[in-house]
C-alpha cells in the first residue's frame, strides 16, 4: 500500500491544552518527595529567596507534569491529525506502537503561579526502517509549552516507533532455565544466605549502616570492613509492576517484579508470588518465600504475609 505520510508533518497533533493549575508548590512537594530531591530551591522558600533565584522555582524536569490531562481527561477531537496518522499507520500493518525517547530543552525556570499551555505538532515522519522489534515508522512530535504571556518557556521532542509485529515463534516443549544471578565476591554471601534460607544484609562495621545490594565500601562512612546480620524475612511492598512487553521464554506470565522494603530499612528487587497480580497493593505487609525455580536455583521471592 503507498502510504502518503509526509502531508501530516507539521500539522498539530490536537488542539493546545492548557494546564489544569498554575505551577504550584503542592504539586512541586509531591514530585520532589516521589524522586527523592532535596534541592532546597523546590521547596524551602527562605533558602530558595537566598538562591540566584530569589524564590521557589519548579524542578525543570517537572515540565511535562503540568499540562497532562489527568485520569479523567478531556474528550479529544476524533479527526485530529494525529489520530488520523495513527488510523493510517494501523491500516497499513503498523499496528504496535513503542516509545523510544524523549528529548527536553528547558528556557528559564518555572515559579510559583506560571500558568502553561501545551501545543503539539507533528515534526517529522521517517521512512520505513528495519528494527529488531520488527519493520517499523518513527514519529517525532515537537510539544512547545508556553507561559501565561505566550512566551516559550520549555520544548519536548517525543518520539515513537510503529512497528509491525513479527509472527510468533513456534512454542518450544522444553522451557528454558530462569536466568543466573551474578555471583562475585562482593555478593557471594548474600546467595550462601539464600542456600541455607537466610536473606542477609550486609553491615558496615565501622558506622553500622545496612545496605543492599551489596558493595565493597560502605557509602556512608568508606570503611571496607563489613559482615552481615540475618533479615527477619517481613517487609512491606514498596513499589511494584507487571511486565508485558517483551515476554521472555523463562518466564510465566503474568508475574509481578516488586520492590520490597525489609523491617530492617533496606530494599531489594524481587518477585512476588501467591498473589493475583491484581490484588497487589503499595504497602501491603509481605514475607519472604524461598522458591527453587530449577534444581540449581533457589530465589527469596515473596509473599502476602501469613
């Protein structure tokens, strides 16, 4: 099918949206505490009014934030070049989509009561290309986000790859083994732990901080001398998602990769098992379950506590 494309580059992608609330200091609170910066300037106003900027600015990062449209978001118009680029692709075969990277160029800071617009157009609409997620088209949107008073204060370059999908590899009988965890000197303790069933955490000798995953040098006071203490094997979830997308032959699916939070302060990437993924909840108390996935492997996974 020949495919007309290039008429949508720089055609708007939809129509300008302004932001739902001025640049706040609520909103900045909340991001800060979501990334962990402790930047006084986002949110201490006597240190920030010390700063070369004179007062609260926003992380420039935060650009985006302002203008997304929410979970209940506005009804969009049908026709607008966008989706009929979308429409267009899809018909074609194009019909997976995958984000591919983001670009952001930042004019001056945001302050307090900065209230933006966000227009979006189409930049550009690349020839086919040969990928390894299968023959796919790039499309790179140009977001201009501007102040109360028209001025730019900020851009975004998103681009995207359309692509259509590869058939589905034949199944195979026998299902590949889980893949090995990598095993050094500095973590060797750490999987012996998990042999005699023991999650163990290392601790600095010297200032006894905990600290996982496990390092040579302490990083709170540089001393290399460390031994361990035995978890009681209870956290709580910290953070968690499903993957969907690329499936791997090793795994089963679905299956949840959660962040865990021990008694003990320190934190670890595992899975969670037990549990419809559907029914796993950020807080939610756990405890550890030693899982052999193959004969060679046993892994500290999770699950609701008893």
């Amino acid at each position: 099918m020949e495919l007309d494309l290039q008429r949508f580059v720089g055609a708007p992608s939809g129509e300008p949206f302004p932001a739902w609330d001025e640049v706040n200091q609520a909103m900045i609170r909340h991001w800060c505490d979501a990334v962990g910066d402790a930047n006084p300037v986002y949110t201490d106003p006597e240190a920030a009014s010390r700063s070369v900027h004179d007062g609260i600015v926003a992380p420039p990062t935060m650009l985006q934030a302002w203008t997304m449209r929410g979970l209940r978001p506005p009804p969009r118009s049908a026709d607008s070049a966008q989706d009929q680029l979308m429409g267009a692709l899809d018909e074609a075969g194009y019909t997976s989509v995958v984000a591919t990277n983001c670009d952001q160029e930042y004019v001056r800071y945001l302050r307090l009561g900065d209230r933006l617009t966000a227009t979006s157009t189409i930049e550009a609409v690349s020839d086919e290309k040969k990928t390894a997620l299968g023959d796919g088209i790039f499309v790179t949107t140009l977001t201009t986000f501007t102040d109360q008073h028209g001025e730019v204060v900020g851009t975004m370059r998103f681009r995207i790859l359309k692509f259509k999908p590869r058939p589905k590899a034949p199944e195979k009988s026998e299902k590949l083994p889980r893949p090995r965890p990598a095993v050094n000197r500095d973590s060797a303790f750490f999987w012996e732990g998990v042999d005699r069933g023991e999650v163990l955490i290392q601790r600095c000798v010297k200032c006894q901080q905990l600290r996982h995953p496990p390092m040579p040098a302490c990083a709170a006071c540089g001393s290399l001398e460390w031994d361990t203490v035995a978890s009681s094997g209870r956290g709580t979830v910290y953070s968690w998602v499903v993957p969907h997308y690329p499936q791997v032959p090793m795994f089963d699916y679905p299956y949840v990769v959660a962040l865990v939070e021990l008694e003990e302060g320190v934190r670890l990437i595992t899975n969670l098992v037990d549990i419809d993924p559907a029914d796993v909840a950020i807080g939610m108390p756990v405890e550890v379950s030693y899982v052999q996935t193959d004969p060679e492997l046993t892994l500290p996974m999770f699950r609701p506590a008893r």
